[in-house]
C-alpha cells in the first residue's frame, strides 16, 4: 500500500497559501490569521492580534480548568482566577487606551469569554459583566463625563463593576418591574435603601450600577455605589446548583448616601445602542458547551469497552450524536461571530440588528445545552460521575436559560418584527 501523501501547495498572490492533503482543502489567510478548509475546524479570528492574544489568554485560563472542580465542590469564589485574569490585563480589556485599556472591541471579547468559559463557566460569566460593562459605557457615552473618566480610571487601576438590578419581588428586571430599592433626596444627597439578589461578582466587586425607584423622577433610575460606603454589605445568599461560582450574593443598601454626581441615569435615559456586549452571555454558554464537546470526542476516540474492537468513535450511533453536536457547535458559532461582526462593522444597521441579538442569545444558549446533553450521551453513564466535568457543564450551562433576554421576550420580538412591519 502507498502511504505518500498526496500534497499539493500554493501561493496565492494576494493574501492567501492553499495546502491540499488528500481530501482536505486548507486555505489560510495569511492576513486575516484565520484556517479555512474542508475537515478542518473553522477558526473566528479576524486577525493575527486576536489570535496571539487568545494563545496567551488560553495559558492563563488552563489553570481555571484544573481548579473548576474544587472550586465546584467547596463553593467556593474563583479569587485566584480573577486575580490571574486581572494580571494578565483581561479586565482591562475593552477599556479605552487612554485609561491604560487595550481598547478591544465587542468580537475579542467574544472571543476571550468562550476561552474562558471552556476552562471554567463561572469565571468566565462573573468576568464577563465587568468587561463589557466597560465596552458598554465606552459605547454609550452617556454618564457625567467626569464621573466616567473616574470610573474609567479606576478601572485602569484593577477595580471590578457591575450591575445589581435583580430582586426577589421584580423577578428579571427586563420584565420592567418596579424596584423596591428606592432613591429619596434629603439634604443634598440620594439615600438609597433595598435589597439586590444575583449580584455577580460581589465577593470582589469595587463598584455597583444599582436601579432604584426614584419617586422624585416618578420612574427607575440608576446609581453608582462605591463598596467601601457606608451602609453598603453582602449577605451570602447564593446557594445554586448551577454557576455557583459567580459568587452572585445578596447586595444589601441601608441608608447608602450617594453624592448628586453619581445618579448616573434618569428614568427613560437608558439607551439601546450598546446592548451588544449582553452577547457575553451565549459566548460564555458555547464556551461550556465546547469543552464537553472536546471530552466526548475524547472519550468516544479512546474508549473500547471489551465487546469492541476498536474505540466507540467507530459506531454508527456514536457518529450520529457526534455529528448532529458538530451541527449544532458550528451553526451557533457561526450565527454568534457574524451578528457580533455586523453590529462592530456598522454602526447605522445596529436598530435593525437589535432583534437579532436576542435571537443569538436564545439559539446559542439552547444549542449549548444540547450539545452537553449529546456529550454526555456519547459518554455515557460515567458523565454523572461527580468527577466527571460533564456532570457540571451540564448544570452550568442550563443557567444561561435564565440571563437577559428572556427566550419568550426574545421570541415575542422576533414574532412582532414581522408581524408589525
Ligand atoms: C448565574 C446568574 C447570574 C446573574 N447575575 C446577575 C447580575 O449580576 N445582576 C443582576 O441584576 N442580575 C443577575 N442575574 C439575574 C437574572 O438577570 C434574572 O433577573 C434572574 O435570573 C431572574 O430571572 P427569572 O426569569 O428566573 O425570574 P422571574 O422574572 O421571576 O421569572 C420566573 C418565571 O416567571 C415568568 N415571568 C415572570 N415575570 C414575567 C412577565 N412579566 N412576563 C412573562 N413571564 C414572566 C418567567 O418567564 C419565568 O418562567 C443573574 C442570574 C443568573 C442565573
């Protein structure tokens, strides 16, 4: 038998080397860094920077996957992590260059939240708020000026923001529910008083986006809370068996006064422009997905149980669950990618390109939790292992069921897009 490969090679004059080894055809952009081909997985980089800068971010986060187990076990906080990620730069990722950013965009960040995610689902989502809170005030431009060059300076020095607008009584807050943390002025200042639930991040957080009734405006408003200010403490409260750490704790507000200057929006302020850095949320989920679709091939490669000859991969039942996972893996990434592309590219399409936002979210999240559960079926029963990490992607990626958008507020505009044209 021959066992030459059959190889072939050119250069095309523009930006491109073709390579054909038997079957597969491999087009590489030279400029662009991205590998195209048949029966070659498809890469998203758009560009040599975003791919040498995953590579290195990828050595950071291999430690995350080692320690997700435990963290798991224990409940605990991913400290460690977040402080890895905050030396290797990653929080400042989206933050303008003049504040000691990198400046990235919203595909990067995409791209670095599904790396993350692959390594650890919690990290990635509780990091994921911060770093494109940061985009999306760099976006929308909308607070004081001199309270968002603080904000971004501050972040400039490593600290953490997000967003508490969950209660126990309003539910999501997309659902428009009328806060019961309240914002009454009194001498000069805003005095804030209530209770958060699911506030990410909040073992490490520095500065709180909090929404309020404010009665005075007749409407929600939203504030900026500093940590260390007095009247401001966490309650652990979060118990989840899901996502458990995002350490999303009870954020409590008892007589917290806020200076005028940080009533850093009024009621009817909040713009829609920026809303795709929520695009976060399925990169996280596809990133839990993609690294139990990597153990199942894995595993379907290297397990012979003795009725076989040859490793399960061989089965026709195992190549049917593996291929209708590939589907499902490269329709979501496909549809995240070229939406996120298309909001950067142009900025006019963005009011057009909102309803698909929502549907990204919904498509990629359900595609991810079908991939797992494909995982696990190529798995087997050893995927219900407690040591197994299946077993906890599992449990992760249903979380994404219920971050922003809702599935049926998503379908509803989809639904009215159409109907309503
Ligand atoms: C891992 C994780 C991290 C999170 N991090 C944060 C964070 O950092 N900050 C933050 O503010 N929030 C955060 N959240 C909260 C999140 O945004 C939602 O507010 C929360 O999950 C509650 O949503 P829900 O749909 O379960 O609750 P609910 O809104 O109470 O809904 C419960 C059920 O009732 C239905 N329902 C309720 N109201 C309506 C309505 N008006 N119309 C139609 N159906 C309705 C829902 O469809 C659902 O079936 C986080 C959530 C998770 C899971």
């Amino acid at each position: 038998m021959n066992h030459s490969v059959p190889f072939s090679f050119y250069l095309n004059l523009g930006k491109q080397i073709y390579i054909k080894i038997r079957n597969f055809h491999i087009q590489l952009n030279l400029f662009k860094g991205c590998i195209k081909g048949k029966g070659v997985l498809m890469s998203f980089f758009q560009n040599e920077n975003q791919r040498e800068y995953i590579e290195k971010l990828a050595m950071v986060t291999e430690k995350f996957s080692e320690r997700a187990q435990m963290l798991d076990e224990t409940r605990g906080f991913p400290f460690q992590n977040i402080q890895d990620l905050k030396d290797f730069g990653y929080t400042k990722l989206t933050l303008p260059k003049e504040y000691g950013g990198l400046g990235g965009g919203l595909y990067e960040f995409l791209l670095c939240q599904e790396k993350i995610a692959e390594a650890d689902g919690s990290t990635a989502l509780s990091i994921g708020w911060h770093v494109g809170i940061t985009h999306q005030l760099k976006e929308k431009n909308s607070w004081n000026a001199d309270v968002l060059q603080e904000v971004f300076s501050e972040i400039g020095q490593g600290a953490l923001l997000n967003s508490a607008a969950t209660e126990a009584k309003t539910g999501s807050p997309t659902r428009g529910g009328r806060p019961g943390t309240t914002a009454i002025f009194e001498n000069g200042k805003w005095i804030l008083n209530g209770r958060k639930t699911f506030t990410t991040l909040s073992p490490v957080l520095d500065l709180i986006q909090v929404s309020a009734w404010v009665e005075e405006d007749e409407g929600i408003g939203w504030f900026l809370v500093h940590r260390e200010q007095a009247g401001v403490s966490f309650e652990n409260t979060w118990d989840m068996i899901s996502m458990q750490g995002t350490g999303s704790h009870d954020l409590i507000l008892d007589r917290v006064e806020i200076d005028p200057n940080y009533y850093i929006e009024k009621p009817g302020r909040r713009k829609t422009q920026g809303e795709g850095w929520l695009l976060h949320i399925p990169a996280c989920y596809i990133g839990i997905a993609g690294a139990a679709r990597r153990y199942a091939i894995q595993f379907a490669k290297t397990y012979t149980p003795n009725s076989l000859n040859s490793p399960i991969k061989d089965l026709p039942n195992i190549q049917r669950q593996i291929g209708e996972m590939e589907l499902q893996y490269i329709q979501a990434r496909r549809f995240l990618y070229s939406v996120a592309e298309k909001w950067e590219e142009d900025r006019d399409k963005r009011p057009e390109l909102s309803r698909e936002l929502g549907a990204v979210k919904t498509a990629v999240t359900n595609a991810s939790i079908s991939i797992v559960d494909k995982a696990m079926r190529v798995v087997g029963a050893k995927s219900l292992e407690r040591s197994n990490p299946l077993q906890r992607y599992y449990r992760d990626v249903r979380a994404g069921l219920h971050n922003p958008p809702m599935e049926d507020a998503a379908i509803s505009v989809l639904a009215k897009s159409v109907l309503e044209d």
